[in-house]
C-alpha cells in the first residue's frame, strides 16, 4: 500500500501510493543460515527501533528466530523453515554498513538451493512495511480478507494459504528502512535512504548480501513490488544487473511506473486522467451505473470496449480541453455517462474528471474507496479510504501475534506500518523531478535479454489504475519478454479470493517460462 503526503512541498505534488547465532556489531555479524528442518531458535531482540527520519543503530546484529511450518499447496504439503531477524546491507564497493534489514524468510526444506527460485517482496508508500504482501498474499499464512465483503468479523482469521508461492520459490519479505523494524546503522539515518535511488540503492544492497551469506548465488531470483515498489523494482533490477546480480524475473503488482502521466499525482489540470477513465468503467460496472449494465463475467469485453474508447474518443477530447476548456457536444458526454455511470454534468464542469471526484459522485452520499472502488462508505470525508480503515487493524493485530507467537520473534519495539519517509522523500530521478521508470526497466532488459517482466493490476484500483499501467508498459514497445495481466479487485488484488487463485495459476506459468533453461 501507499501513503499520502501532508504538510510538505510533496504534498503539492503527490497524491502517493501507505534465536541464535549472530555477533553484537555490524563488522563481525554472523547470519544464521536456515536448519534443513526440525530445529527452532527463539530470539529477542533488544534493539529499539522506530520510523523517525534521524533514527539510527550503533549496534546492530544479525540474530534470527528459525521455525518449522508446513502448508499444503496442490494437494502437496511442503515442510519450511522460517527465519526472522535482520541483515546488515552493505554498501556496494567500500562494504560499509548501511543499514540493518528486517526480514522473514520461507525456505521450503530438502530443496537444491541452486536450482530452487528465491523472491524478494515489499510493498511500497514510500515509507510502508512489507506487512500487506507478508500477511495477504503468497506466504504460507494469509489473513482471510475476503475482498471486497465489509460484512466479514474483524479481525480476519489467519488461515492456512493454499495459494502459497512457496511450491514455486523461497520467499523473502523485507522491510524499507524506517520500516517495520529495519533502521539506518550509524552514521547513517533513515533519512539517508529517503529517496529513489538510495532506496534502491540499499535494497540491492540487501538482496546482494542476502543471496552470498544464504548460498543462494546461483538460484533464479526475483523481485515482486507493489505499488511504489514498482517503482522501486524498476531502478533495483537494473542496478542489481548493472551490479553483476542476474535476475530471472520482475513482478509489478499495481504499478505507478511514471509519476509524471498519472493524473492522480499531480495536477489534473495539466495531466490528462486518460489512465484513469477505463477504470471509471469498471467500477461504474461493478455499482451496476453503466448503461448497458456489463456482468461481472463480461468485464474482460468492456474492458477492451473502454480501451477503445479511451484512446479514440477521450484521449482527443480531454487534450482538447486541457488546451481551451471546450466540452464535447452532449452526445460524446453521454457517452461518456454510459461508460462510467458519472452523469453529465459532471463532464461539463469537468471533463478531466479526476479519481477522487469519481469516488464521491458515482454513488450520491457514498465515498467510494481509493485502494478498492467496489467498497463505499455513507456520508463520509473523501479523505477517508473505507478500502484502507477497514483492514488496517486486522493486519496490525495480525502481523503482531504472528511474529511473537508463530515466528517466536520479539522485540520491545513498535512495529512501524508506515514511517514518515514520503514527507521528505527525494522522488528526483535521472534527471526529473518525478521518476519515470520506464526506461530503468528497458535497461535491464537489455543488460539481460532473459530477464522475464509480468505487471498485474486491479480493474477496481483507483490508486494506480489499470490503464495507465498498459500505457506505460507500451513504452517498452511490445518486448516479448513482458506480459501484463488484469484482475477483478482493487490494489491489493490477492484480498480478493477468487482472483488470487486466477492470479497465483498466472504466476506459477511466469515462474516456469522465467527458470527455463
């Protein structure tokens, strides 16, 4: 998930994305490299750490809890070890201590981790813990979410998660600094690694210290990002290429891939909402608002149906208005209406019709929400994103009695969902005030011509719309080793149950074609 900046020169900008074993400091630190089964190490770690800008640790360590699980994935069960703790990512060239990394690894057991894929996951904000992948997608553990019912007891019951990618790869989920429990190690500051390029920068420093000290050199990796770790995953994949690390592939979940042609982080009277409108529809479809209304089953149609209309009829139309504010003639807005369910008057006042006008005007009364448009809340300040509030304690509650009572990590430190980073992020990148990505990933397509790219979106995401996505990934001019998928749901697209089985079928197929030799 993403957070929205306040009280900052970005907010005039942005609308962003929310034991055993080991020594005492980072030069003599030892990882604790995983049992190959039946052994469990408790840990307490007495390191405070917190998600303010100037916090840092003078004496880090690499300590880890280790425990044994088991998830039935396909009929089969697979025996895995669990590790968490942290690890120092050191700097690239002077091998100096960065920053400590905290970290829970599954590692399927008995497997060659020569040949066994290995996946790096975070999600975004910037400034957010890794707790939303951790707890909700493809670890051996999910919170039953049940996106996007806003009837289910909260909070969500931990189940056991048969759509699990552990029978595909071992799985890495890793906290930003200044992040759940990862923090800068002096003389270093969270605040240094505040930006785009040092963010990435230590994260490959991260995976590069991870794949020596847990022999994992040779196994096929992976990095999986969503939301502004799209982002992240687009410069990190090529400077872990440019740095000798060879990927195997890249999955963008809900990707903001280009800050400066997204019209809901920026201005919208200057940025067409073009990427937006295709996802108006679709929501519009799912509140029954289209005419004619489109089933649940016919949304792949109307999709490409708003594709075409996007690009023909409103692309044209909005550029036009941006340049003179002249409105189409009433049966172009009708048009409009019938796609979206936003009435006419609504494109008259405004035919650059940003996302979260939509979220108050498609439902009178109701404020739609921002990570997922399917739920809606009466009467409340669109300031508030039912899609957000409603999870948010379950996985607060979840992700705590987790690690203390499954993965027998404690600390007396507040695990930090969301740190202030975005407030005094440095988004600047090659050479723009707002990152565009997309040519970092071509560059790492090129460095490695086997490098595999699946981007997967939400039709019901009004945070980083799915059309927007294919928009930008058409920039990479049809390469034959990206695909792009859509799915019922909204940012998060593995809350929704159905659609995170349509989803792990599509990824254990990307993981197959990314490891063929």
């Amino acid at each position: 998930m993403t957070s929205i900046p306040k009280g900052s020169a970005a907010a005039l900008l942005l609308l962003a994305l929310a034991g055993c074993g080991g020594g005492s400091g980072p030069e003599n630190s030892v990882t604790v490299i995983p049992p190959p089964g039946g052994q469990t190490f408790n840990y307490t770690d007495p390191n405070a750490y917190t998600g303010s800008p100037n916090a840092s640790l003078s004496t880090p360590n690499e300590n880890t809890s280790v425990t044994q699980g088991s998830v039935t994935v396909g009929g089969q069960a697979i025996a895995y070890t669990a590790t968490a703790g942290h690890l120092t990512a050191r700097h690239l060239g002077t091998d100096a201590a960065d920053a400590s990394m905290f970290y829970v690894a599954y590692t399927a057991n008995g497997r060659d981790p020569a040949t066994r894929p290995v996946t790096f996951f975070y999600n975004g904000g910037p400034g957010s813990a890794t707790v939303w992948l951790h707890m909700g997608s493809y670890g051996p553990k999910r919170l039953d979410v049940q996106a996007p019912s806003q009837d289910i007891p909260t909070p969500f019951a931990l189940v056991e998660n048969a759509e699990s990618m552990l029978d595909v790869s071992d799985l890495v989920f890793v906290d930003a600094v200044g992040a759940g429990y990862s923090q800068a190690i002096s003389p270093n500051r969270n605040q240094t690694f505040y930006g785009v390029d040092a963010d990435a920068g230590v994260f490959r420093n991260f995976i590069r210290r991870y794949v020596t000290v847990n022999g994992r050199t040779a196994s096929p990796k992976f990095l999986f990002g969503e939301s502004y770790g799209t982002t992240r995953s687009a410069v990190l994949v090529r400077a872990l290429e440019t740095a000798g690390v060879r990927m195997s592939g890249v999955v963008l979940l809900s990707s903001v891939l280009n800050y400066n042609t997204n019209c809901g982080l920026g201005f919208t009277v200057q940025i067409s909402c073009v990427g937006y409108f295709p996802s108006y529809g679709a929501i519009g479809a799912w509140h029954q608002k289209t005419n004619p209304a489109v089933p649940v089953a016919g949304l792949p149609v109307f999709a490409q149906q708003l594709r075409d209309l996007a690009n023909n009829v409103y692309q044209p139309a909005v550029t036009t208005y941006i340049a003179s504010h002249a409105v189409p003639d009433p049966a172009t807005l009708q048009t409009f209406t019938n796609a979206t369910g936003i009435p006419v008057a609504e494109w008259q006042a405004n035919l650059n019709v940003p996302p979260d006008t939509y979220r108050i005007r498609l439902l009178p009364g109701f404020v739609l929400g921002r990570y997922d448009a399917r739920m809606s809340v009466f009467g409340a300040s669109p300031n508030i994103d039912i899609s957000n509030t409603f999870i948010s304690t379950s996985f607060d509650v979840g992700l705590r009695g987790y690690l203390t009572d499954t993965l027998r990590f404690t600390t007396p430190s507040i695990y930090t969902f969301s740190s202030p980073a975005i407030n005094t992020w440095d988004f600047s990148h090659d050479g723009n005030s707002l990152p565009d990505v997309v040519p970092d990933l071509l560059a790492a397509l090129t460095l490695n011509p086997r490098l595999q790219v699946l981007a997967v979106s939400g039709y019901h995401d009004l945070a980083t719309p799915w059309f927007q996505t294919e928009r930008d990934i058409a920039r990479l001019g049809g390469h034959p080793n990206v695909r792009v998928r859509n799915y019922p749901g909204g940012h998060m697209i593995y809350l929704d149950n159905a659609s995170r089985i349509a989803q792990k079928a599509d990824l254990a197929e990307f993981y197959r074609t990314a490891t063929q030799p």
